[in-house]
C-alpha cells in the first residue's frame, strides 16, 4: 500500500470515527425516516446498495474481447473516432492554393490520417494510445525533436501504438512550466515496434488518451485515462441481459401442454413401477417429438391437450430503454447506434445535433493538442520552414449537400450586398464579413488579407452606389434581350453546365463570368477575387479556338465547356 493511499484510508477513518457531538453539530441535508425505513442510514434494499471501485480498463483481455465480439463496442469505439478524424484538418493560413494542396498530398501519401485514427481507437478502446512521428535520418529518438533541425521532406508519417502492446510512460515527469499543456507527464515512453524497443522523447509522440481521471488515479493507470468501454460496461450487460432473455422467451412464446391425472401417482411409484413410468416418459417423449405440421397426436379418452400462449407487450418499451441508456452512457446517438429512431414522433435530428456538437468539442479538447504539435513538423519537412500565421480549421462533421452550400453561399452574399448598399457595412467590412463565411459556404475563400487590406474601407454612397461585385446564381435562358449576364461561384457554374451538356468547368478558376455585350462574346475569368483575366479578344465575334491557351488537356476540356456554354448564351 503506498504512503498516500494510507493516508487517504487515514483520513477517511478519521472522518467516520468523529464524536457523535461533532455530528450532530455539522449540516446535513439528507432525508431519512427511520420507522418507514426511509432515506439515508435506514434498513431497506436502497440503502444496501454499494459502488465498489471496480478498474476495468486493467483488464486487457476483457477490452481485447469485447472489440472483437460485440459490435456494439466496436461501434461505440470505431464510430465516435471516426467521425472525430473523418477529415484531416484544412490549413488556415497565407500560403498559395498550391502550398496547401503540396501539404495535403503529403498527408495523404504518408497514411497520416489512418494511423492518427487507429491511435485514437486504441486510446478509445485501452484507456490509452500513441502515434509516433517518423521522420528520415532521425534515430536518436530520446532526444527532443528540434523544429529547426528537421530536414527537406523527412516527415514519413506516423506508427500507431496501445498502452498494452506498444508503449511503457516513463517514471521521469515533464517540470517545464513554459509547457502548461504538458506538465506532469511521461517525458519518455518506451515504444516496441518490429524494429524492437526504443525510449523516444515526448515531443515525438502525440498522445491519445481515454477519458479523464482525476490525478491520483491518473498516476495509478500511468497518466492514461479510462477506457470508454469501462464507461458503458455495465450498461452494455443489461442491454444483452436483457437482449438473450427475449430470445429465450421467443422458445416459450407457445407451450402446449396435457393433462394427465395420474402423474402424481405415476410419479411417486404408487400408481406405477420404475419401469413402466420409464415408458411413460419416453411415450412423452415422443409425443414432443412428432408435434409439428404434420405431426399426430393421440390421446386417451379423458386426455386434454392446452395451449398456453405468451403476451409480449410492454416488453420492447423495456428493451428500448436500455438500449437508450446504453447510447447515451457511450455518447453516441440512437439513431447512429441502432441505426433507426427512437420511438414514435421522433426523427433524431435534435440528438443528431447535440452529437455533433459534441463531436467538435471532443475535436478540440483531444485532437487540437495533437494538431498543434504535428502540424509544424510537416510544414518544416515540406516547405523548410513554418509559416508565421500558421493555423488550421476542422472540416465540419455534417458535410452539407452542394444544393446546401450553394443555397447558404447565395443567402449570404445577398446578405452581405443589401448591408453594404444599404450602408450599414463599407467595402472592406463586407468582404471581411464573406472571407470570414468562407469556411462554411465555400464562398470567396481566396480573399487574401492583403487584398482586404487595399480595399477602399468606405461605404457605397461614398465610392459612388455600385453593386458590391459578389458571385451569383443568374440562369438566363437564350430568349432573353441583351446583355445576357451569367455569372456565379465555380461549382455552381459548373452544376448549371452540366445540366446543359456543356462538359466540367475548368481547374483552377474561382468563378467565371459570360457576357454578349452588342453581338460579341466576352468571356472573363476571374482568379481569387482580384486578379481578373480578359480574353474578349481572343473570343470576340469568332470561334476561332486555335488562339486559346491551352497548357493541359484538363484545362483545355473546362475551355471548350466554357465557350460552348457562352455561345449557347449568347446567341
């Protein structure tokens, strides 16, 4: 027994040995009623009850049995840790589309989202998880990573490891109070792996706990925290308790029985010897075994045969409630648990919500730590050095439909343009107000913060009542007079031809602008939402393709969609 354990039990003892003269003076609020044997210190069968500490995240083979054999654990632990990672996080920084989509591949390539999950299951799953970051030439692995001294493209991914099978904390603690986020835990951690054990520094491994313990505990499980199956074990047994006894009622759901007023005499030896109660049975027997759709069944003449049904109403009211505290001991909807809803009335969106909210804070308390710590080292390995405004944002967990986004996308920028030309908001502020949007509509993303910074921070009355220039949805048909404006954001555009058979819009470009302008054609695309290429020579009055720029079939494919489209329009 350890020194504060011992003193702990002390105090405890000390507590429960106090003078009946200190009781009686301290406050208590609980209610008790001795003769009808109610409340607190009575003798009925509440009282009795006891919560033993019971550590069952100890218990491998428990949690190792669980995963493979009950699919709602495997649920409970797979599902939440998928949707938690169900996307790498987007880089939220100055950098060009093609620096982010250079630190996505390498993402992508290395497998750093998958072995991120499967951390975060066995964090889920033991208590306790680690996923440990490879780079090229590094082999020292107990000295501190340097961000400074990594290498050009030496980040390979990362190894997932469980507190069981792969990694031993270190007695030795972080004391560096310039790291809050760190303090009190393991500084090494010995990791086995199929190249064999090696200590490695804690700024090389990312750590994916269970649920939090208080600190004594904590200390006791090696600052890993509790397993989520410990959470919903005792919840999960009365679910398939319950669960077995149903099947086991289904074989008693119809009984047929016969009357026989010599049994108790038969039975007793009185009315027959050992033998012929011996053939008694077994003609029983018989009987039991040709029951059934084309069975016969004979009887004497004052024999009776019974039916004796089962009623099982109210018995899946019963099952439902336990498995809706067995949902919401995990966390984890009904709806996504069972996969259908939950009583009559009721479509699970309001749960749906709450779970995903619960999600994105799960994302922030858990992840977000990890994130801080993993992301520089890829951009120090991809790009040799680490951007200073370096920052991400989490994909949301609902992914809305394209008809949803374009939809959000057209409301706020209406909304932003009836602002701005009501003079409620000057130029700067509206496009302030879309790059902030950006993130959940898709809409104007490239604005750069240098190009908020040049723009005219005044009102619409000042500048002279023009429109804000804000992409929008403006199906024209041929029909309609001159001039013929269609114009909106990239995805939109590309929707709209589709639906005419125009081919894909072109990679690259933010949104597109047609226009036929006194019998020509104008074609203007637009890059970001600043820099605006004019080919109305190239197009004006002719189809001569030959001019265009084409530096790839891709991109020559969108083009020749483009000015079909434009030339529809435009006649």
């Amino acid at each position: 027994m350890s020194k504060k354990t011992r003193q702990f039990r002390d105090r405890r003892s000390a507590a429960t040995t106090a003078t009946p003269q200190a009781a009686a003076s301290s406050a208590s609020d609980s209610y008790s009623n001795i003769p009808a044997r109610l409340g607190n210190g009575t003798s009925n069968q509440a009282q009795a009850g006891e919560y033993p500490l019971v550590r069952l995240s100890y218990d491998f083979e428990l949690m190792l049995s669980l995963y493979r054999g009950s699919w709602l654990i495997r649920k409970i632990v797979d599902g939440i840790a998928e949707d938690m990672l169900k996307d790498f996080p987007v880089l939220s920084c100055e950098m060009t589309p093609k620096e982010i989509s250079v630190f996505e591949k390498v993402v992508r390539k290395t497998g750093t989202l998958g072995a991120m999950r499967s951390a975060l299951k066995w964090g889920r799953l033991f208590g306790g998880g680690v996923a440990l970051i490879c780079l090229k030439g590094e082999n020292d692995l107990k000295q501190p990573l340097v961000l400074d001294e990594i290498d050009p493209d030496s980040y390979r991914g990362l190894i997932a490891l469980d507190r069981w099978s792969g990694v031993q904390p270190s007695a030795e603690l972080i004391t560096d109070l310039d790291n809050p986020r760190e303090f009190g835990l393991p500084m090494f951690y010995d990791c086995t792996t199929d190249a064999g054990v090696q200590t490695v520094h804690h700024s090389r491994v990312l750590r994916f706990t269970g649920r939090e313990l208080p600190k004594w505990e904590a200390q006791m499980d090696q600052y890993w925290g509790l397993s989520e199956v410990e959470v919903v074990f005792d919840e999960l047994k009365k679910r398939d308790y319950s669960s077995w006894n149903i099947v086991s009622l289904l074989t008693r759901a119809r009984i047929l029985s016969v009357t026989d007023t010599d049994l108790a005499s038969k039975m007793s030896g009185l009315g027959a010897n050992e033998a012929a109660f011996n053939l008694y049975l077994k003609r029983m027997e018989a009987m039991s075994e040709s029951m059934n759709n084309q069975g016969l069944l004979v009887l004497g003449k004052d024999g009776q045969m019974h039916d004796n049904s089962y009623s099982f109403g109210g018995l899946a009211d019963v099952y439902e409630r336990f498995q809706l505290d067995l949902s919401a001991a995990a966390d984890y909807p009904f709806e996504l648990l069972f996969g259908r809803q939950s009583g009559l009335g009721s479509n699970g969106e309001s749960g749906l919500q709450t779970y995903y909210d619960s999600i994105e804070k799960k994302r922030s308390q858990q992840l977000s730590p990890q994130m801080d710590k993993l992301f520089p080292i890829i951009c120090m390995s991809t790009f040799g050095e680490m951007p200073d405004d370096l920052d991400y944002t989490w994909p949301p967990v609902r992914t809305m439909s394209n008809k949803d986004r374009s939809e959000l996308a057209d409301k706020t920028a209406t909304a932003v343009t009836s602002l701005y030309n009501a003079d409620l908001l000057t130029k700067k502020e509206a496009r302030k107000e879309l790059k902030q949007a950006s993130d959940a509509n898709g809409l104007c993303s490239n604005i750069t913060d240098e190009a908020i910074a040049a723009t005219p921070d005044k009102y619409a009355s000042e500048i002279g009542g023009g429109e804000l220039d804000l992409p929008h949805d403006n199906e024209t048909s041929a029909a309609d007079a001159a001039p013929l404006d269609v114009e909106g954001t990239r995805d939109e555009v590309a929707e709209l031809m589709e639906r005419r058979s125009f081919g894909e819009l072109a990679t690259g470009y933010n949104f597109a602008t047609y226009s036929r302008h006194d019998g020509d054609i104008q074609l203007t695309v637009r890059f970001g939402d600043d820099v605006v290429k004019d080919v109305t020579a190239v197009f004006a009055g002719n189809d001569d393709r030959s001019k265009w720029n084409k530096p790839n079939a891709e991109t020559r494919k969108g083009w020749e969609g483009l000015w079909d489209f434009a030339q529809a329009y435009g006649d």
